[in-house]
C-alpha cells in the first residue's frame, strides 16, 4: 500500500459517507420536515466535494489537503450529526457536540490555506 493509498483513500471513504448522509438528509427533510434537516443536509454537500478535492490535490502538491479533508469530514459528521439527532430525539449528541464539529471545519479551512504557503513535496 503507497503513502497516496494509506491516507487518500480513508478521505475519499469519509467523503463518500459525509455526501450520502446529505442526500439522506436532503430525503428526510422532503418528506419529515424539521428546521435542523436543512443546515445539516447543505454542510454534508457542501464539505463533500470539498473533500474529494482535496484528496486530489494530495499532499503532494498541498501538502495540508490529507489534514484538512479529514478535519471538514469528522467535523461535518460531528456537526451534522448533532442536529439530525436533536432534530429527531430532541438532546444533542453530547454537550457542545455541534460547535465541536463547527470549529473542527473551520479549523479544517484554515489548515487549508495554510498549506499554500508550505513548499510542495517532491
């Protein structure tokens, strides 16, 4: 297994995951209602592609893009699972469990930008 395998390929699963959980949302939220289903579904498709692109971008080139993927995708998961499940079962996760996951994309981003300034890997 290459470095690209071992690293890449658990993003592109998470990314897979974070995008069916959206269109999942975006089914429920059709068909249930509830004002927490929205935000949830448009994070989930929002970091999704995000993360592929990411993994595409390897750390080859930015060398921050394997951290950051996997910060957008737990992050959104963490955050778009708390509200699904305080949209359905009225308490959160855990305490704080949404802003966790709302400070881990953000942080995501951030680790992002930062790795344009860092040298390519060669």
């Amino acid at each position: 297994m290459t470095a690209f395998d071992r690293f890449t390929l658990p993003v592109i699963f998470v990314a897979g995951l974070v995008g069916a959980a959206g269109v999942a949302l975006a089914a429920a939220g059709a068909h249930l209602g509830g004002a927490l289903i929205g935000p949830a579904s448009t994070m989930c498709l929002a970091h999704a592609p995000a993360m592929l692109a990411l993994a595409a971008l390897s750390s080859a080139r930015l060398r921050t893009a394997i951290p950051s993927a996997l910060l957008l995708g737990i992050g959104t998961l963490l955050f778009s699972g708390d509200l699904t499940f305080k949209q359905f079962y009225g308490e959160s996760l855990f305490p704080m469990a949404a802003p966790t996951g709302g400070m881990m994309v953000i942080i995501g981003w951030l680790v992002a930008a930062v790795g344009v300034f860092l040298p390519p890997r060669t």
